[in-house]
C-alpha cells in the first residue's frame, strides 16, 4: 500500500513540476521576456523532481527542507527496498546550464555539515541503530527548461 501511495504521490510532483516550468515557457514565448526563476523557485522544482525521483522507486519522504542547527537537509528518505530500512539524505543541486557542474559546488565543507545535521536528526528523533547513506542529486534544466537532466551520487555512509 505504501508503495502505491509513493508512486501517486511521485506522478503529483512530477506533473506539478513539468507544468509549472511548461507555464512559465509559455508565458516567456507570449510575452517575449526573458524567463528567469529564482533561485529559490529553481531549487524548489529541482527538489520535487527529486523527490518523485526517489518515490518511483520505492523511497518513502521523511522529511523535505528540514532546518536543523548544523545545516538544512534538502530531503530524508526511507529505503523500503532494504533491510533493516535504512536513512538516505538527499542533498539537491540544480543549474540551468549544462556547464554549470553544480555538483562542482558541492564541497568538502558541505559535506561535513550535513554529516552533522544527519547525526542531529536521529538524535532529535530518537532512532537507534540507523544506517545512513548521503546521496547527492543534480538537476540541471537545459536549453529549453522543460525537460531536466538528473543525475545521482552517492558522496558517502553515516553509522550511528
């Protein structure tokens, strides 16, 4: 049931994130003014395009944008597909240009502070014994901003 819950709720995020870009793409070609998402906006669409990603393949989300003292954690997922389940946190970087390389701007620092927020997380929530994998996700939207290229990386293991 959970399953099936996850796959509805990825197709909603992924219908929802293709027809706000396609909007906006419509709008940009009606008005002939640059269209230009902030960089907040951007980082949201890339974060539910991630989030469908993940709940396609049988990932539940524990929690999306959670703000913690170390850093904040784009998104929390439950690995089903495993067992004991297991804790991936999702760190998501997105570029309008494939030259951007945004997972270039993810570094050693970065990767420490969410180490430290995923180790705050489970103690604020009291799980024991939790295994946790760090998971990079880059969106890059290309030429056309409708159609976004994702990619996936593991950058490493949390033992609690």
């Amino acid at each position: 049931m959970l399953i099936v819950w996850n796959l509805m709720c990825g197709q909603y995020l992924g219908v929802l994130a293709f027809v706000s870009r396609l909007l906006g793409y419509l709008l940009y070609i009606t008005k002939q003014e640059p269209y230009r998402l902030t960089s907040d906006q951007l980082g949201q669409q890339a974060e539910w395009l991630a989030a469908r990603f993940f709940m396609r393949r049988g990932y539940s989300v524990l929690a999306h944008r959670e703000r913690l003292q170390s850093a904040e954690i784009d998104l929390i997922l439950v690995d089903h597909r495993v067992y004991p389940e297991q804790l991936m946190v999702v760190e998501v970087k997105a570029s309008r240009w494939k030259t951007g390389l945004p997972h270039r701007r993810f570094t050693k620092v970065k990767k420490q502070r969410i180490e430290l927020a995923a180790r705050e997380f489970v103690r604020r929530h009291r799980l024991n014994n939790v295994f946790i994998r760090l998971e990079l996700v880059t969106v890059i939207w290309g030429k056309s901003g409708v159609f976004p290229a994702l990619t996936r990386f593991c950058i490493g293991r949390v033992a609690m």
